[in-house]
C-alpha cells in the first residue's frame, strides 16, 4: 500500500488530513478526539475517510 494523505472527518464534524503511513497518535485540532493512530507500520484511521488525496 502506498503512502498517500487522507482527508478525515472527526465526528465533531471538523476534517483533517492525516498521512496514511503516520507514526504518532493524530488527534483532532477542535475537540482533540484521536482521528488516526499507528499499528504496524501503517495509520489506522479511527475517524470516517472522506477523500484520498494521492
Ligand atoms: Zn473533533
């Protein structure tokens, strides 16, 4: 899988783009919710995808 930026929406309806490949927790900038972590090499997405941005 490729590394790509993906624009995610937190369920306080903020959006954010976050690195598919991140290693560090990605936390919202409104509500400070986490919208991403890192598992094995690659970023779980813990809010809704909205777009992939290449
Ligand atoms: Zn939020």
């Amino acid at each position: 899988m490729a590394s790509k930026y993906l624009k995610v929406q937190c369920k306080c309806g903020s959006e954010q783009t976050v690195f598919s490949h991140t290693t560090s927790v990605v936390k919202c900038n409104q509500c400070k919710e986490p919208l991403a972590h890192q598992s094995g090499g690659t970023a779980v997405i813990d809010g809704k995808i909205v777009e992939e941005l290449g």
